[in-house]
C-alpha cells in the first residue's frame, strides 16, 4: 500500500434502505426498493481524500424495520469498529425510523471509538428536488468533523442520537423541545 492511500480517511457506508433508495416501478404504479442507488449517488460526489466502503447490509423500508434488522445493524457497527476498518460510519436509513435506530445504537454502544452517522432522504434520489445528495455529502463531511458518539446528519443539522426526532409536519429533523427553531 503506498504512503497517500494509508493516510485516506476511510469511510464505511452502511446501507439499510429507506426512502433514500427508493425508486418508481412503472409496473406497480409506486416507489419500491429496487435497485440499489447508493452507489451512484456516491459515485457523483467529489471525495478525493476519502475511501469509502460500500456494504449492503439489507433494504428495508423504515416502516417494517424491527428489533432484529436493528440488532444487525449494530452488530455491523461492532464488527467494524472491532476490525479498525474505518475512521467513521455513515447508515442510511429510512427516515420514519431513524432517530429509534440512532437511539438504539448510543444504548447498545454507548462508547463508540468512530463517529456513528445516520443519514436519509425525505424524497428518493432518483426524484426531482431530492435532499438524499444534500444529505449524504453532509453526513459524509460530519463524519469527518464531529467527535465519536452517534448523530443524525440531515438537511444541514448535526443532532446526536438522544435528541433527534423527525418533525413530520416540516418534513425534516429536530432537536427534541426545539420545535420553535426554523
């Protein structure tokens, strides 16, 4: 291994599903989890200095995730950090269910060695005015920035796992009892 690969920050991409993947089947008439797309949205940001780590870990619906996918994702996460495989590690993850995942995984890791970022989208990325590119260039960048613990990156906030809520009514991400700020 040459001298400037060793010092690339190295990034594991865990994808889980959501939104963020979703797609349009013509057949049935709605979106669908199909065909993977984390990878070409990956593949159109500028990430020179970083090497990222793609791996498909399921593609469930955050609706349908129950404790079990949950117990693999943080068992994903412990493999990862017991390996020493990266500096950081970015989910994405359906949106109904993500601040119960990131929750779940500050119990069950209280004292992560990385920092531990999940990210989605409100809209698919293969849908016009999508936030899923937004998005996971922000959760890659905090990734890079924030100290190890585990946070909810989305639409230009970094809020930890303890206090992230979904605000359904403005379609983005709180800080719990922060529901005045714009």
């Amino acid at each position: 291994m040459n001298a400037s690969r060793a010092t690339r920050f190295r990034l594991c991409l865990l994808a889980t599903g959501g939104t963020i993947e979703k797609t349009y089947d013509a057949h049935e008439g709605r979106l669908v989890l199909g065909q993977p797309v984390i990878e070409h949205l990956v593949d159109g940001l500028t990430h020179p200095d970083i090497a990222i780590d793609i791996q498909r870990l399921m593609a469930v619906d955050s609706l349908d995730m129950q404790a079990d996918e949950r117990a693999a994702v943080v068992a994903r996460i412990q493999a990862i950090e017991q390996a020493g495989t990266a500096d950081a590690i970015v989910v994405t993850h359906g949106t109904d269910t993500l601040a119960t995942t990131a929750r779940a995984i500050a119990q069950q890791i209280p004292h992560p060695t990385c920092p531990i970022i999940l990210t989605g989208a409100m809209r698919p990325y293969r849908v016009a005015d999508s936030d899923a590119t937004q998005n996971m260039a922000q959760a890659i960048m905090a990734a890079r920035l924030v100290a190890p613990g585990v946070y909810g990156v989305l639409h230009g906030r970094v809020i930890a796992a303890e206090r992230i809520e979904k605000d359904y009514e403005r379609l983005t991400f709180i800080e719990r009892d922060d529901v005045d700020r714009s």
